[in-house]
C-alpha cells in the first residue's frame, strides 16, 4: 500500500475518532486509542514498503504521533492465523476508540470479536461478495476500508509475461491460502491463460516456512514462469531476500 493510501486511510481513522470522541465543549480526556490487529510481524512498522509503516506516517502527516496524540495497539499474529480470533478479542478487551486490520481473516476475526468498535481494514477480499458487509458503497455494520483488486490485474500481467517470453506454456502461480482473492486463483485469469496458450498451475504456501518448499516444488513442476500473488507475507519474504545484508 503506497503512502498516499495509507494517508487516506489515517483520515478515515481520524473522522472515526471525531465521531467517537465527546463533543469538543467537554474536557478533554485521555487519548484516543487505535487498536491495530495484523496477521504480519512487527518488522512491517519499519518497512516503507508496508502498508502498515504507511499508516502510521498518514497519521503522523495529520498531527496524530504515536505516544504524543495517539496511543497505538498493536497486536501481531506473527502469520499464525490461528491466533488472530484471541488476538481480536484481546484488542476489544482494551476498548480502543477504532481497529485496523487488513486481510480477510483479519476482517472475520475483528468482526467476530465486536460488533460496536468502529472497524477499518487497509486490504482484503470483496468484502460485499464474501457477504461481511451489507454493500461496498454502504457497508452498513461496523465495518469500512478497501478491499483489493489485485485478480483484475492478473489476466494482463499474464500477458506482459508471455510478452517478455512468448515460449512460455506453463506457469506457476505461488499462492498464500490466506490472502485475498485466493478463492478466485486461478479461475480469475484461466480465459487468458487458454487464449495464449498458457497452463497455470497453483502452488500454496500458507506459512513463510511453506515459501522455500513451495519454490522447490515449483523448480521440479517443469514451470518455466512464476507469479506471484500480491499478499504482505510474500511482500516480507521478497523484501528479505532481496536485502544485501542478508545475503552472504
């Protein structure tokens, strides 16, 4: 998520904390709290690459500083997906004025664990499709954000790779069973695939342990490309492997 859209995500939460907060005539009380529930780890709050470090700058850039003006919740699931319903319910526990998470799993459990918190997601799947919110123009509920379309542009990244190697024939698709869209690959794209004479084949990974056996399976697949989905584990894993100081 680039930092113009983390910026319009911190004014987002900044109308929410307007709404939620006692009318200015009263004292002033503490400060307001964002709780944020991320199926990532903490590193994502250094990354500019990450939505998350984005976020926090949006609302730096509109006077909201962490420990200043804003106090910040932050709870990780360190990608065990599995914790993000106790994680959830941690987090209401702490009553924060609103809560920002990203990703469909992340949605669910913020949702199952309030239906009174004001509820801001960064990036997850058609949430109107899935059925979690009412429509995308009026989501009704507790719950507002974006949601990605990340699988209307797979169809023409396709092209663009049979363009830079136009004797391609199968392809491999790395996928995170958590991500969005993930339902919909490779379903989305397969009339593109057919029409240029492309075979996708879906590999998952749902862990970063998974990552490194689902590259070696795809190197032994006879794949001849590779794409991979837009999700931010795999965003962390390239980040890594592409820093020079990890490298030896």
């Amino acid at each position: 998520m680039p930092v113009r859209t983390g910026g319009i995500l911190a004014i987002l939460i900044l109308l929410l904390l307007v709404a939620s907060s006692p009318s200015a005539a009263q004292p002033r009380g503490p400060m307001p709290v964002v709780g944020v529930l991320s199926p990532a780890t903490s590193e994502a709050l250094s990354d500019p690459k990450r939505g998350l470090y984005a976020f926090v700058q949006g609302l730096r850039d509109l006077g909201y500083v962490e420990g200043q003006t804003i106090r910040l919740e932050y709870h990780f699931a360190d990608y065990h997906w599995d914790r993000l319903p106790s994680l959830a319910v941690e987090l209401v526990h702490q009553q924060p004025n609103v809560i920002v998470t990203h990703t469909t799993p992340g949605v669910l459990a913020a949702k199952q664990a309030t239906t009174s918190i004001p509820i801001v997601v960064m990036a997850a799947d058609d949430l109107a499709q899935l059925g979690i919110v009412a429509s995308l123009a009026r989501p009704s509920g507790n719950i507002t954000g974006q949601i990605l379309r990340d699988l209307e542009l797979a169809g023409k990244r396709l092209e663009l790779l049979k363009d830079a190697a136009p004797t391609i024939t199968q392809v491999a698709i790395l996928t995170d069973p958590n991500g969005p869209g993930y339902s919909q690959v490779p379903s989305a794209f397969e009339q593109e695939a057919r029409a240029l004479g492309v075979r996708l084949q879906r590999v998952d990974a749902g862990t970063p342990e998974a990552i490194n056996d689902a590259l070696a399976r795809i190197a032994h697949s006879g794949a001849e490309a590779l794409m991979i989905m837009d999700t931010s584990m795999f965003a962390q894993f390239l980040a890594v492997c592409s820093d020079p100081k990890t490298q030896s």
